[in-house]
C-alpha cells in the first residue's frame, strides 16, 4: 500500500513504549499495535487527531505516502535516508 503512517517511528524517536502511549492518550493498546505495525485498513479522525496533539505533529508528519512504490521496503528506506541514490 502506498500509505503508510510513522508512529512506530515518531514513537520510537521519542523513546515511547506502546503502553506509554496508551495511558497517556486513552486510545487502546490493540489500537496503537495496529497501527505501530501498519495493519490497520482506517484511522478514526478522533484517534489521529487525538495522537497528533500528543506527539506534536501534523497529520502530514503522521503518515507517509508515495503514490507509485517500486518495492515493499520504499517506506522504511525513506526513514534511513535511502532514496534509492
């Protein structure tokens, strides 16, 4: 899929664990763990909006999108800074 969301990379750039999160927000460790992997099919705007405010980033930072990925490693390589130089 061509879109992706970045929490396990947002989280992890601020040393959060999955359960921190969920205190903190309210939002479900079954949640955060579809999503942190990627599973999830939707996002609730409330859920989004509600993680965006904590982590302090916009929906446009939440999530990652390239409309034709080559192969399935395109979005972890755009979060090394491999751009297939």
């Amino acid at each position: 899929m061509a879109i992706r969301n970045n929490l396990a990379v947002l989280m992890a750039q601020r040393m959060l664990k999955a359960n921190d999160v969920s205190i903190a927000t309210g939002i479900s460790r079954s949640t955060l763990s579809g999503l942190v992997n990627n599973k999830s099919k939707m996002i609730q705007f409330a859920t989004l909006d509600t993680l965006c405010r904590y982590l302090k980033v916009t929906p446009a930072e939440f999530f990652a999108y390239d409309p034709h990925p080559t192969d399935e490693h395109w979005y972890y390589d755009s979060w090394r800074g491999n751009h297939g130089d």
